[in-house]
C-alpha cells in the first residue's frame, strides 16, 4: 500500500512540475538553459539560441549562458557572434569556463586564418587549462601554421623579386639585340646606337 501510495505521489509531483514549467510563461532561467541544451544536442541550434536568449532575460549570473550563445552560433557558422558572446566574459567568470572560451576562440581564429590571434587565444586557455592536451596541441598547430605562412610569404617574394630582376635582364638582352640587328641590317658603320626609322614606319 505504501509502495503504490509513493508511486502515486512520485507521479503527481511529476506531472504537476511538468504542468507549471509548460504552463508558466516565464520558466527559470537554468531551465530555459537545459532546454536549450537539449536542442543543441540534438541539433537543433536556432532553438536553442532561443532558449538561451530566453535565459538570459531573468538570469542572476549569464556567464555560462553567454558561452552556450556562443558555441550553438559557432555551430551554426556564425563566427563574429560566436566571438561577441565570448567576449561577454570577464573576470569573475570561473577559470575552467574562460579557458573554454578560450580555447574556442582560438580555433575560430586559426579557422579564419589569423594565426596570431588564435596563438594568443591558445596561450590564454593554457593558463586556465594547464592540464589539458588539446590546447597544447593546437597551440603547436597555430605556430607551425603561422611560420608555413611566414615562410611561403618570404618564398613568394623571393620568387616574384626574381622574377622581376630576370623580366629585366631579358628586356635589356632584347633591346640590346634589336639594336645590334638594326645596325648590322641598316648598313651603319659608324658604330652608333642610334635607331634608324624606315620610310614606312606605320
């Protein structure tokens, strides 16, 4: 008799919770929190910026709040907003949170091709997360890559700097060939470097 009085209790707690969070138009925030959590697992971003733009609204401390923003924007493509909503935390958010911040964005940076940026971002999670391997691991990504492009930088205007000094080099051979042509075809036995015009020059 007890079991099932309980069970009858457990039951009615239950739906009557589900009951005032569906019917209340305003929920609390750390709900509007898990249930766009839920809708970011399953994919679903939008909703889920929805409901953390809803949490927002009543939320005593939006730190955490502002990193979901951020995340469900990056997985949306939205990278400047994911990097805004980031920005939004400060100094009284927790170590962990602001070295996943971090970290984040240093892998929007080095996605963008900006490698300085991510290096910093990088380093800035490291003394945050000083145990964990994947930012160690794309620190290295983001310095190696940096150099590659330093150096191909350097390469290309080497390259192009030879380039130029042999284009040079084969318009003074050229020109000095015509020259020589025109003196040896015209007849000139002075020994002048002068060009000699036809009479049809068009």
């Amino acid at each position: 008799m007890e079991k099932v009085l309980f069970s009858f209790i457990k039951k009615s707690l239950l739906v009557f919770s589900v009951v005032i969070l569906c019917s209340c138009d305003r929920l609390f925030p750390s709900a509007y929190v898990l249930l766009g959590n839920y809708r970011y697992e399953q994919g679903r971003y939008q909703e889920a910026v929805l409901y953390y733009f809803k949490a927002l609204e009543n939320a005593k401390n939006p730190k955490p709040i502002y990193y979901n923003l951020g995340t469900a924007y990056y997985a949306l493509g939205e990278s400047e907003s994911a990097l805004r909503m980031w920005s939004n935390l400060d100094s009284e958010t927790s170590n962990e949170l602001k070295g996943l911040a971090a970290f984040n964005e240093g892998v929007v940076y080095y996605q963008l091709g900006r490698y300085n940026e991510a290096i910093q971002n990088f380093h800035r999670a490291t003394k945050y997360l000083p145990e964990n391997f994947e930012v160690k691991v794309n620190l290295e990504l983001a310095i190696n890559k940096r150099k590659e492009t330093y150096e191909n930088k350097d390469h290309s205007e080497q390259t192009e700097n030879s380039a130029s000094q042999d284009n040079q080099q084969n318009s003074a051979r050229t020109l000095d060939y015509l020259r020589r042509r025109n003196l040896y075809f015209r007849g000139s036995s002075n020994g002048e470097d002068t060009w000699q015009q036809e009479d049809n020059d068009w």
